[in-house]
C-alpha cells in the first residue's frame, strides 16, 4: 500500500515544473508580464508560492522557461535533422514552415508574441530572451537549411539567405492577422499556407527569374532604403522631409 501510494506523489512532482510553466504563461499572457504576480501562478498551478521559487527564482527565469518549453520541441528536431538530414533541404525547408503555420495558428504564440512586442520597451530582458530563443536561433536553423540548399543546386544563391527572416514573415503576419482581425476577417488557413509555400520555392527555384535591375545593374542599393531628404531612386519622384511644427 505504501509503495501504491508513493507513485502519485512521485508524479505529481514531476509534472510540477510544467504545470508552473503552464500557469505562468496563462497568467503572462491574460495579464501582462508585469501585472502578473509569482503567487497567482502558484495559485493557478496548486501549488504553494515557495515552490514557484525552487523551480524559477524570478518571473525573468519562469518566462525564459516557458517559450524555451514551447519552441524547443520544433528547433530541436530541426538543428538534429540538420546534423543527419533524413532529406532534402527542400523538404526540410517544407516541414518547418508547416510547423510555423501550426504554432502561429493552433497554439499560444502569438499570445505570447504580442505581450513581448507589447511590454518590451518596459521589460527589454524580455525581448532579448524571446530573440535569442526565437528569433535568433529559428533565423540559425533556417539560414543553415538554405545553405544545404544552395550547395545541394536545390535552391540559387539569393538574398534570402542573407535575410533568412524574410522565411517566415508569412507565419508572422498570420499571426498578427489572426490577434487582431480574425473576427472580423477570418484567415484563410489553407490558402495562407499554400500561399506562403508558393512565394518562398518561387522566390528560390534555382531557374527563378533575378529581381529586376536598376540603371546600375544591380537590383537594390543602400540607397533604396536611406532617410527621407536624401535622393530618391531615378523611377520615383524626389521625397521629401517631414516638416517640422513650429
């Protein structure tokens, strides 16, 4: 009987730091980083506050925890794939944008996403925990699929794989969409993806059409994109400065 009753208490232990992890990002992202207090996460938990605190010494440490809980499945498999790749960077490329759609769309991401945008100015540990775990690292992983690609003839050689970000802006503006407009125009789920799948093989199809190029030859200088007041492109007529009230 003792050894019967020991084994739920045994479980019940382990299952403790993600139930914290849990509560903690329920609470994160109904109230807001700094609103949310240690013990409303051990209350939502069920368990005592002191325990929060032997598993994460800080709401810093819960927060970290909690996003590395919800990424680290997905990266993880993608940076083993890469280590001993069970395909080809095309399919591998394939997979993690489906997976992108998946958790812009059927989890809690962008719950989290927007309470970093919305609280980082006041919180930027925030932010530079959410880059390092998120951005940074699914930038890494997507930059290093595209490089196999390119060195495999599956993929030319493009600017995208100095701007690896530009990947996923899709899944990201789905994500925003999906908070923001939803109710009032629901996202086309299937469409977005196929879309989304469309754009980047296009874009990277190794017989794909170069950008057009400007009077130089190239396709885009510093210049496209410098402050308002400096000269415009040739194509567009002359910008000018924001004036100033006086």
């Amino acid at each position: 009987m003792t050894d019967g009753s020991a084994k739920p208490r045994r479980r019940r232990k382990e299952a403790r730091p993600g139930e914290i992890l849990e509560a903690g990002l329920a609470e994160f992202t109904e109230r807001g980083f700094g609103p949310a207090r240690m013990e409303d996460i051990a209350r939502r938990a069920g368990v005592a506050k002191g325990t929060v605190f032997r598993y994460f010494p800080t709401k810093e440490a819960l927060f970290e925890a909690a996003v590395q809980s919800r990424l680290a499945p997905v990266l993880a498999g993608a940076e083993a794939a890469l280590a001993d790749p069970p395909g080809t960077a095309t399919e591998m490329l394939r997979a993690l944008i489906i997976e992108a759609h998946r958790g812009v769309m059927d989890s809690d991401m962008p719950l989290i996403m927007r309470m970093v945008l919305t609280e980082g100015p006041r919180f930027p540990q925030l932010l530079e925990a959410y880059h390092r775990l998120s951005m940074a690292r699914g930038q890494e992983v997507i930059q290093r699929v595209l490089a196999r690609g390119v060195a495999a003839g599956e993929f030319r050689d493009s600017a995208l794989l100095r701007a690896p970000m530009l990947i996923m802006a899709p899944a990201l503006m789905a994500a925003m969409w999906r908070l923001n407009f939803e109710r009032l125009d629901p996202v086309p789920r299937q469409a977005l993806l196929e879309g989304h799948l469309e754009m980047v093989f296009g874009a990277l199809a190794s017989d794909a059409p170069r950008p057009p190029a400007g009077p130089d030859g190239s396709a885009a200088k510093e210049q496209d994109l410098s402050p308002p007041g400096s000269p415009a492109p040739r194509c567009l007529p002359p910008r000018s400065s924001p004036r100033r009230r006086s």
